[in-house]
C-alpha cells in the first residue's frame, strides 16, 4: 500500500504556466485533504462585492464602515452562493471545522452576525465557493505539476493584499515563482 502525504494546512500555487483562466495565479488554502478528495478555498481572487453586500443579502444589519467594507473572495467554482470563512481558531461557532490550533474553516450564520456587530473573529477571510477535488484527483494534479506546495501562513492569508498573495506564498519557503520552469530535461 502506498502511503499518502495528505495537505490539510497548505497553500496550492498554480505554477506559472497553468493557464487555465479560473486558477491562472491562484492560491488555494487546503482545508481538508485525505483519501476521499481534498476541499480548498481561494484566498487571493477578491469579488466586486463587500461584505456590507452579503450582510444586505442576508437581512443582517451592520453600521462598520470598516467591517461592510471588507473584501469577499471567490473561494472556487463549487457551491458559489454557498458562504466559507477562514479563520483563527479563537472562538467557536456552530459550524465550524478545526483545520489545526491555527485556522478553522466555518459555514454558520452565527459568525457572519457575530462579524456584522464587530464581535466577530479578528482575523477572517470570507469566501463563497470553495475548490473540490475527487479521491486521487489532486494527486494526479500535482504529478502533472500543476501545483507547488508550501505550508500554510496566516501573514499571507490575512495580512498581505490578495494582489500579492501567489508571489508572498512561494515566497514563504524561498522560492521567486517568476524563476520556476515546469519545463524537464535531461543531461
């Protein structure tokens, strides 16, 4: 039997030539992975909605500037009218699933009101859709050398703007993703 290093709490960096429009440049937080499939949130594809849209959307009232003002991700191509928030691991909410001590990822709409009357988690990334992968799908995937690798890093997933996201996570173990070649040859 072969044993699977499974990447619950890593980032997936689209290479630099993986071109496909909706992952072109994508980081991809994974949430859950094992030999089922794995379940991913993009962290760095800002929608043109705000949060302040989602609170309207969902009849929750919030008069923070600064909390209506925050920026909603595309999470992925799966279930996009459904809401995901990454977040630490500080306070629990009714649905919510512990990805480590450090993030958990939660679907409930007591957190979005808790967000919406500032008592919320300090730092969250809030998403709708999410990124799915059948049993063995993102292995193969990663043997055709679509992704990199790297441990997750909350200074990417919350303090560095989402423009800069795919250059600061390869940038996290030392890698210039301008300087990677997919390309493999032989001597």
């Amino acid at each position: 039997m072969i044993e699977t290093s499974y990447l619950t709490n890593q980032f997936l960096i689209a290479m630099p030539d993986f071109d496909h429009p909706d992952f072109f440049q994508t980081v991809i937080y994974i949430c859950q992975h094992n030999q089922e499939g794995a379940m991913g949130i993009m962290i760095n594809h800002p929608l043109e909605i705000d949060l302040g849209v989602v609170f309207q959307n969902m009849d929750i009232e919030s008069h923070d500037l600064l909390i209506n003002n925050t920026t909603v991700f595309e999470g992925g191509l799966v279930e996009p009218e459904r809401g995901f928030v990454i977040h630490q691991s500080d306070q629990k909410w009714d649905v919510m699933m512990n990805i480590n001590n450090d993030f958990s990822l939660t679907t409930s709409r007591d957190i979005v009101n808790a967000m919406a009357d500032g008592t919320g988690p300090k730092n969250a990334l809030i998403a709708l859709g999410y990124c799915g992968w059948g049993a063995g799908q993102l292995e193969e995937e990663l043997a055709n050398n679509i992704w990199l690798t790297t441990p997750a890093n909350k200074n990417v997933i919350f303090d560095t703007p989402p423009a800069k996201r795919w250059h600061a996570a390869a940038a996290s173990i030392g890698i210039d993703i301008n300087l990677l070649s997919t390309e493999v040859g032989h001597s």
